[in-house]
C-alpha cells in the first residue's frame, strides 16, 4: 500500500455543503463539481461507493478528504492528497482509503503508520543529501556554531581552514586516508614538527567525531556521517634518525638558563616596562590626558610580573593565565597566607587532578603584591586580564615576548616556556627530590621529570658506591656502624 501524502487535518468549523453521487469519482464528475457555480470553496463531493472519501473544493482546485473512526482515536480527518485532472487521480485517491480502511479493520493506527512513512521517506532524502555534504558544508553550517561559544573555538576553526581547505569540496563520507597520508608528508618535507602536524590533525579528527556523533537538531535526531572515516587512521611514526634528533633538542631545551640569559631577561622586562610607560607618556602629552599615569606604578604592562612569576614558580603560561584573586579558589593567590594555589589546567578533567600548593617567597610576594597594588587591591576576577575584563587568550603573550626578547638582546632567542624548564632544572641541580619537584610543578608522580630532565640529575653512583664499600669493609671485619660514631662489634 501507498499512504505516502496523508496527514490530518483540523475540522472546518463553517457549515458546508456535500453532493453526494452514487457512482465512483469519475473525471467527468469531479469536473462538474468544481466548474459549478452552485458549490463554493469549502463544499465537498462525496461518493457513497468508498465510506468517508470527499473531495473539497478549494480556491486553487480540490483535495481529497477522508475521514474515519480509529478506535481509541474517535473521529479523524486524512488529507489523500490534491486532485490532479491531468492523470486522474481519483482512482488513486479511493485505493488509498480503502488501504486505510483495511489498516483500521487490521487493528493498526492508519495515522501513525502515514507518520512513520514520511519519516522514512525524510530520512532517505536527508541521508542522500548527506552523503553530498562536502567538509566545507559541514564545517560552515554545523561545525563552526557548534564550537563559536567555547574558547578555543576559533583557533580550532582557523586551523582547520588553513590546513585542510584543500579538503572543503570533498563529501564527509568521501574522505580517506590518503587524503591525510599526502598531507602529513608535504608538512613534514616543509620542516613542520610533528607536535604540530599531530596537533593539527586532532582538530580535523573532533569535527569529524562531531559529524559521526548523534545529536539533536531542532526536533530531529541525526547524524551526518555513520562513523569517522578517519577513525582508525595513525599518522607516520618517526625514524630512528627523527628520534635522536628530537631527543638532542629536547635535552637542550629542557636545562636551566645561563646567567646571561637571566641577565638578558631581567635587562629585556625592565626596557619593555619602561618602553610601556615612555608610550603612555607620549599618548598623555599629546591629548590623551585622561589615560592612567603609568609613572606611578610598578608595573606598566601585565606581562612583566606575569613572567617574573613564572621565573620563581615555574608555573605553566595556562595556569598562570587562570589565576583568580581570591582566598582558598582551585586557582588563586591568597596574599594573606602567602600562598599560590593552582589545578594544573592538564589534569582538571582528571577524576584525581594534581594540586600545587606554593609558599611565596619574600621576592616573589614583593613581585605579586607590587601587581596586586598597580590593578587596585581587587578581591576578585583574573589576575592578569584583557582589555575587557576576562581572561586573556593562551597566545597573548606570543609577539609581546619576541619584544623583550630583542630589548634584552639574548645571544639566542628562547620560548617562554623556558621559564619552567629552567625552574625545574635549577631545582635539580640543587639535588631537591623529584618528588618534591613533580608536587612543586604539579605532576603526580615523578615519571615525567625523570623522563625530560633526567639528563640534568647529577651522577652520584661514585659517591654511593664507595659509601657502600666502606660499609661492607666494616661489617666484613666483624664491627657495625652505630648511631654515635663509635663501630660496635657483632
């Protein structure tokens, strides 16, 4: 059967009138009907021969009307479609209320089963028009309103438009593996590390795990894509070659900086402040009064104690980025205690997220409460905030730092995160246990300090091994050490 076109429709309250003919709706009949002046829009034909099939005149020709009793339902009203005099479909109309009497007389709702029949023939229709549903369809339409309220979601929209644009005209279900194979390798014969590759990847993979995932659209369920097409794609691993060059360069950065480069930090934050506070000077003298006299603060920019608080803390840029003013917070500085807390942003998601709990030094208080002074002693809100209050992006820092880098004139130029492994390699040197470190710098266990700075730990298997010797020499000769100096016999 074919109940493709039924739906209900709501009672006409106006009294209207209805021929009624003994013989089957014919063209000739139905032709008469509409052509006649005596019935106006809203009256009906209705034929005796087929029980609850009419056809209304409407101002723009007829439709086919039925109505019938559901059980359970009472009395309902199903349009069967419009009157077409060109293929004559009243022989349609009446096979498809008689199929719908015989759905009652089975015991099946005529009205959910037309339902269920046009959900089918919509989700055949959107599946076809999703399998033509190219990237850049996908991505204009659904993805980018999905991420636009989340804060990294415009990053994650430009880098997917910058690296993978090439696939905007290919349909989601279309795209495969050596689209990705092709692509890996051009970015790797330009010199992009493979950090970046993977990082770049990962945002091409989350808008397809978005696509294939189900979710709510209006009032439908859908899904664009059954499953990732690139699920169980791994992008190339790295020679032998690749490795030991990473591993070279990844002991060289990970160390402490040399006094110079200390030097060249503190030289390079105090010209960028005083670069800073020479601008505002000039902006004061040349109309702009109005604007605040940096003269009389400490600090004329945020990210002055921003990075000297990373030197003595050795805090990650994000965390320091997410400190708040305020007693006792997950993130915050409590000037009172002198204390910094923080949850590192890599393990907030974490059922047991590592918590770093600093002690201020008399320096680094002197540096916090300097800044703490300059924004007006707030309780609460960022400590390091934009222009309009909020928190500040993870790359504000990015040209800033360039800056002073080029006003402490470095021998060579080092990244900001720097900072951190100089903190932690200084603490090494120092023989500080790892575990105390992987707590200072929030790590769970000491794994990851063993794994990146192990290098810098200082070789006292000389030292333990002669202890070791004379301890066994003494025991060997029959005496024991003792607790006051003084060997004791067996």
């Amino acid at each position: 059967m074919n109940i493709n076109n039924c739906k209900t429709e709501n009672a006409n309250t106006n009294k209207k009138r209805t021929q009624i003919i003994s013989s089957p709706m014919t063209v000739t009949a139905v032709s008469k009907f509409l052509s006649s002046a005596e019935f106006s829009i809203g009256d009906a034909l209705s034929s005796n021969k087929t029980e609850g099939l009419s056809l209304i005149k409407r101002k723009k020709g007829a439709t086919f009307q039925l109505r019938v009793t559901i059980p359970g339902r009472g009395r309902k009203k199903m349009s069967l479609g419009k009157f077409n005099a060109q293929t004559n479909n009243s022989e349609h109309a009446t096979i498809k209320a008689l199929e719908v009497h015989q759905l009652i007389r089975d015991g099946k709702d005529p009205l959910l089963e037309a339902e269920a029949k046009l959900r089918e023939i919509e989700e055949q229709l959107l599946l076809e028009k999703r399998k033509a549903m190219t990237l850049g369809q996908y991505f204009e339409k659904h993805y980018v309103p999905s991420v636009s309220g989340k804060r990294s979601g415009k990053e994650m929209g430009e880098r997917i438009v910058r690296h993978f644009k090439f696939l905007f005209d290919v349909p989601l279900m279309e795209i495969e593996h050596h689209h990705i194979e092709t692509w890996e390798k051009g970015r790797l014969k330009a010199g992009i590390q493979r950090t970046t590759i993977k990082s770049d990847f990962s945002k091409l993979f989350s808008l397809l795990e978005s696509a294939s995932k189900t979710k709510i659209e209006g009032s439908k369920v859908v899904n664009f894509i059954v499953r990732n097409p690139l699920a169980d794609f791994k992008l190339s691993k790295p020679t032998s070659e690749e490795n030991d060059r990473d591993h070279d360069k990844d002991k060289e950065e990970r160390r402490a900086l040399t006094d110079e480069e200390i030097n060249c930090l503190h030289t390079g934050l105090a010209a960028f402040n005083e670069q800073k506070k020479a601008e505002r000077r000039r902006s004061r003298k040349h109309g702009r009064s109005y604007l605040r006299n940096l003269d009389l603060l400490t600090y004329a920019h945020w990210l002055v104690p921003f990075a000297q608080i990373m030197l003595h803390t050795g805090l990650r840029q994000s965390d320091l980025y997410s400190l708040k003013w305020q007693a006792g917070g997950k993130n915050s500085i409590d000037l009172k205690k002198r204390e910094i807390h923080v949850i590192p942003k890599k393990t907030r998601d974490l059922n047991d997220p590592a918590k770093i709990l600093l002690h201020m030094s008399d320096e680094l208080y002197d540096i916090i409460d300097s800044w703490h002074k300059d924004c007006g002693r707030p309780s609460t809100g960022f400590v390091f905030t934009n222009t309009t209050g909020g928190q500040h992006d993870r790359q504000a820092h990015k040209n800033l730092w360039k800056n002073i880098l080029k006003l402490g004139s470095f021998p060579k130029p080092i990244v900001m995160y720097s900072l951190r492994h100089n903190f932690i390699s200084r603490l090494i040197s120092d023989r500080v246990p790892l575990l105390h470190i992987a707590r200072l710098v929030g790590h769970k266990s000491i794994a990851m300090i063993e794994k990146h700075y192990g290098h810098l730990c200082p070789d006292e298997s000389k030292d333990i091994l002669s202890k070791m010797s004379k301890t066994v020499a003494r025991r060997s000769s029959g005496e024991t050490p003792s607790t006051d100096g003084v060997s004791k016999p067996f």
